[in-house]
C-alpha cells in the first residue's frame, strides 16, 4: 500500500505511523524525522533545518522533495510505504504525484487524523516538556498551526475528491486510534 497520514501538529502522525506501516507491511517515512537526524549529526542541511525549525516553518519544497524522492528510491519502498509530514501543500502534492505516476503507481489512502485544536496544543506542550523538543514551545506551536491551517488542510479537499480520504477520529487512548485506522483501512481494501 501506497499511504499518506495527515493531520495538525500534534494529532498523533509519528505515534500511529510506525503501527500502520507494520500492518500494512511498509517502511514509515517521516519527514520530520528525517530532518531532525540532520541536525542530530550537524549536516549541512541540518543546519539549515534546525533555523527554519526552530522558527516553525515548513523546510523549502524543493529541499523536501528531494529528500522524500530519495527515499522512495530505496528498495523497501518498492512495494509501498506510508508517508508521515509529507506533503504539506500543493506543490509537493504535485511533486509527489509526478514521481508516482513515472513510476507506474498511485496512492491507495490517505488517513487524515482529525482532533480538536486546542486539544492539539496541550498534547505539543506535553510532548515538549517530556521529549525537550525546541520546536514545541508555545509561539511555534501557534505558527505551526496557521501554517498547516493555511497550507496543509487544503490537500484534504483535494484527497476527498480523489476518493482517497479516511478520516479518523484521532482523540483517545492511542489503541483506541490505531484500531480506528486499521478498521478503516481494512475496509478500504
């Protein structure tokens, strides 16, 4: 299966993804991950990451696409893969589609964590006392959250009408959740 999993800062993408890319028998391919293991080991590229980071933006498209097309390129992402962070607006929307369709394939669904906003900030300040995360502080969280309001909730629409769209109720204990996905992945199959 070919995945993306979307939702706000905070809706549960990177706790859930590893779950469902065991059940669907994928690599999970976190873009944020990917980045923060730049910085960890001080590349180039994480120096520049951690700046825009840190800040709360969203790392330059074409930066993003390159990393993300790379790693489709590895062999366990031949048969499929679930995408965590990516894309997050329409260019990438575009760019991704672009590197599917030369390839031969099309995503199968796109799981769409739904939770309320403010519920959303408690989580990412929680998250950031435990895990000492620098981009979780209260400023960046607000501008983390305008940024995917404007940029990254306009491709739900365009994934609804794709028919591709599962939307899941992410509030709850994180089985409750993991259960919800795969219950409505299975029936997509």
């Amino acid at each position: 299966m070919r995945l993306l999993i979307m939702g706000a800062p905070g809706a549960g993408k990177g706790t859930q993804a590893t779950a469902i890319a065991e059940h669907c028998s994928v690599p999970a391919i976190s873009t944020g991950d990917m980045f923060r293991a730049n910085i960890k080991n001080g590349t180039e590229l994480g120096k520049k990451v951690k700046a825009i980071m840190d800040a709360g933006d969203l790392v330059p498209d074409e930066l993003t696409d390159a990393i993300v097309v790379d790693r489709l390129h590895q062999d366990d992402a031949a048969n499929g893969f679930l995408l965590d962070g990516y894309p997050r607006n329409m260019h990438q929307v575009e760019a991704l589609d672009a590197y599917l369709k030369e390839h031969g394939q099309e995503l199968d669904a796109v799981i769409s964590l739904d939770v309320d906003p403010e519920l959303l900030t408690q989580r990412l300040l929680k998250r950031a006392e435990i895990e000492g995360r620098t981009d979780d502080n209260e400023e960046t969280i607000r501008n983390r959250m305008k940024v995917y309001s404007s940029q990254t909730e306009p491709l739900l629409e365009h994934y609804r009408s794709a028919g591709i769209l599962v939307p899941v109720d992410g509030v709850g204990e994180i089985d409750e959740v993991r259960q919800r996905i795969f219950a409505a992945l299975d029936s997509k199959n």
